[in-house]
C-alpha cells in the first residue's frame, strides 16, 4: 500500500461569493497550483472545456481570478 503525504497548500477561506460546486473546485485549484490554462484544468479536474470556460467567465466578473496570457490565476 502505497502511502501518499500532500503538502499545506496555505489555503484560506473560500470568498463567499463562490456559490457553486464546480466555482469551488476551479478556484481551489487556481490557488493550490497558482495558475492553470483551461486544457490543464479540464484533464486534473475532468470537466468539459465549456463548463471550464464558463466557471472561469464567472470568477472573473467576479473580480476572483484573472488571465494572463493562456493561464487563469487567483487575483491577488
């Protein structure tokens, strides 16, 4: 058996304007690794590219993540 350690990734509170599931799961995701483009986010987290593109259009306008370049990162 195979014995797996994760690192504290430092995460604080989740913004309270996330509201849904998959809001949660991107943004957890943006602030553990600091940044991902929509194809590393659709392999780790198996969602479809337009559910991606659509959560990360919602985090945006609410001023949670932005783009740089291809790469969605938490704002800061």
């Amino acid at each position: 058996m195979m014995e797996q350690s994760y690192a504290d990734a430092g995460l604080t509170e989740l913004p309270t304007e996330l509201n849904s599931a998959q809001g949660k799961l991107v943004y957890l995701y943006l602030e553990a690794t600091d940044g991902a483009t929509v194809d590393e986010l659709g392999q780790v987290l198996a969602m479809k590219k337009i559910d991606i593109l659509s959560v990360c259009n919602s985090l945006s306008s609410q001023n949670l993540i932005e783009k740089t370049d291809e790469t969605y990162v938490p704002r800061r």
